[in-house]
C-alpha cells in the first residue's frame, strides 16, 4: 500500500532569513508539486528588522503550538527572540514574542515536556549582559523561558575541570526533559576539542563526557536512539574528510566503534524507529551542491538515495518508512527554491514535494507534537529583499 503522502496532512511552514547551504532533490513525480508560497496565505515574523534577524531553529511545543528561536545577522545590533507561534482561524498568529540577549550561531532550540524553551545557545563576546554576573563569552549558556514567563533567564554552561567551559555545542532533549546529550566543542591551546556531554539543563552543569572515539573529530549533528542513547554524525579531518556515525548508549558509553560513511562533511541525521540511522553526506564525488542519504544499521552501510544538492536537516515520520527532507532546488539560472520533501526510504524515492518560496534557502524545520504536521523553516529572497514569513498548508 502507497503510504501517507505530505499534502494529506496539515503541513505547517515557517520561513525565515538563513544562510544555509542550497540543494535540490530528484525523482520527485511532476504532479506532486504543491503550491508556492506566492499562492499561500502568508504572516510576517519580523516586520520591524528588516531582514536582520534569521531562524536559528524551531522546535514543537507539547501544547500544539510551534516556538521559533531568531538570532541577529552578525552586523545587526539586534537582540535574539524567542516567538511562539499558534493556529489562528485556519491561519496562523503570532502569540507571546520574548526578547533575549543576541545569540550567535550555533544555537539550538528544544521544548520540554512542560512547555519550557531551552535554547542552546551560544554567547559572543558583544552581548554580554550585567544581569550574567560578569558573563562575557564567546561562551554557551542555557537559554530558558519557562510557560507564561516575560523573562529569558540565562545559565551558563559550567564545564568540567579539565577542559573549562565550552564555547559552543549542539544537542538533543532527553525523552524526561530533564536532559540534553550535547556534542560540546572547545577551544584549547588554539585546537578545537570535541566531547560527547550530558548536560543538566536544571543546574546548566556538564554531567558527563566521553570521546568521541573519532580523532580530529567534529560533531555536526546528533539524534536520540530509540532504545536509549544518542547518534553522532562526526567528521574526521585529515588529508582527506571523512564521515562516520557513532552511536553511545544513555551513559555515553560506545554501542560500537564509529562506522565510515564515505569521504566528505556530514550535514545532518535522523534515527528511525527501529534503530536504523539516516544521514546526509556530501562527497567529493557527489559535487559542492550534491549530496546522498545513507542509512547505516549495525555496521551495514547502504546508499538510500543520490541528491543533486544538500540536504540540510532531516526528520523521520513515527512509521520509520517515510523521511522528511529540507533543501533548496536549484534552477538553471543558479537561483534555489527552499523545498520540504518527503521520501519514501523503502522504495527510495521521493513521494513528494512542496516549495516554500520562489527564491532562497532552506534552514531547520520540525514535527509538531502530534507527528501529523511539520513546522519548517526557510529564508525567502524576493525583489532584493529577504524576509522572515509564516506558510500554513494544509
């Protein structure tokens, strides 16, 4: 039986200002195209910064709701906002709008099971602020707005006694909430040193850390496995880039030691229900804008389908067969149209897609807390001007 196609659900799309890699998909069937932000009703999310400030991440709130995390471009004297998006009469609105210090990139956002928004975020030294008791960065703090709160309260990451306090990282919410597993970078004697982590968010303290078992390694994603545990896309330089998966059980201690991928970045990974890891790969074969999906399931490794262009975030659907893919379709004219796809990884095709602007690039994008609908986020580009807007499809 064909699955459930993208246009049979509600489909919910945030655009927003990036500056995200571009990349396209193939096998798409023509009709399955759906329409373009120009034909949608549409909401804009920052009207009064003029373009300044972009989507760093977006995550689903358990009341339905979706929470988008902005951050000022890096020459905008912007401060970051933490917007809560809700349905509005078939529509959408924008509800509380809360005002934080200016986050630099990487900063990650995830909602706990209580509502409460935790940005992972990282500080630069211009945005030091009195009320962080003398907090000057580059460092990483916990961003936190708790339900109903006015105010973003501030903790600082207290790292561990050999390596000091990290200066950046990204990670994935625990299933409590109590939790992230955190890829944790810092910067020590001019080298970057990159650690698997645990981190408190209620105390912000780094509980535990573990290698990577990768040398030379840089973490650029990490996802929760199902029985426990977390995924890591890792990159190991030397003469030649190489992407490989590894994946820790929930004390950090290795399942297995790293899988290779293939040469090239790594840009983003998923874990479907029953363990099999997907990931995106660029490869020097591939191209700058090319890219393949690869799943990785013990220590097998299979190509799952060859793209003509980047994908840069992934998100599987609760049935494990369908993939949601974001990326940008490039024209010949060398513009892109930020794109949602959806792909069918059993047959290994892509059973759908739908285009979220004329012109621009595409940045992360969610499922919501019920799994039917997707918030996605994108820059849109039009008459030379971006803008941050608000697609509902459905």
């Amino acid at each position: 039986m064909r699955p459930s196609r993208l246009v049979a659900v509600t489909v919910l799309f945030v655009a927003g200002c990036s500056t995200s890699v571009t990349g396209t998909a193939t096998q798409a069937p023509p009709a399955a195209v759906s329409p373009t932000a120009d034909a949608l009703e549409s909401l804009a999310l920052d009207p009064d910064d003029e373009g300044r400030l972009r989507v760093s991440d977006v995550a689903a709130a358990p009341d339905g709701g979706i929470v988008v995390l902005l951050i000022p471009e890096a020459d905008s004297d912007s401060r970051s906002r933490f917007l809560q998006l809700v349905p509005d009469d078939g529509g959408l609105a924008v509800g509380a709008v809360t005002e934080a210090v200016a986050f630099a990139n990487p900063s990650e956002l995830v909602v706990t099971p209580d509502g409460t928004a935790v940005a992972l975020a990282t500080v630069p030294l211009e945005s030091g602020d009195p009320s962080l008791d003398g907090f000057d960065g580059p460092d990483l703090a916990l961003a936190v707005l708790a339900p109903g709160a006015g105010d973003v309260e501030l903790r600082r990451v207290e790292g561990d006694g050999e390596l000091g306090r990290p200066d950046s990282g990204n990670g994935v919410l625990s299933p409590d909430g109590a939790t992230l597993y955190t890829t944790l970078r810092w910067t020590v004697d001019g080298e970057t040193v990159t650690r698997l982590a645990t981190v408190d968010i209620a105390t912000a303290q780094v509980t535990a850390t573990a290698p990577l078992g990768v040398e030379s390694a840089t973490a650029y994603d990490v996802a929760l496995r199902p029985d426990g545990g977390v995924a890591v896309l890792v990159s190991a330089g030397g003469d030649v880039d190489r992407t490989l998966v590894a994946e820790f059980d929930a004390d950090l201690q290795p399942v297995r030691p790293p899988v290779e991928l293939a040469e090239g970045s790594g840009y983003a990974l998923t874990v479907r229900p029953d363990g099999t890891v997907v990931a995106s790969v660029s490869t020097p074969a591939d191209g700058e804008d090319r890219s393949r999906l690869v799943t990785v399931r013990g220590e097998v490794v299979q190509p799952a389908l060859q793209l003509p262009g980047v994908a840069v975030d992934l998100a599987v659907a609760a049935d494990g067969r369908l993939l949601h893919v974001g990326f940008a379709r490039a024209a010949a004219d060398g513009t892109a149209s930020p794109t949602l796809a959806t792909v069918d990884l059993v047959a290994e095709e892509v059973v759908e897609t739908v285009t979220l602007c004329a012109g621009g690039f595409t940045s992360p994008f969610t499922l919501a807390a019920d799994g039917r609908s997707i918030a996605a986020t994108a820059g849109c580009y039009e008459d030379g001007v971006w803008q941050d807007r608000a697609f509902l499809i459905g």
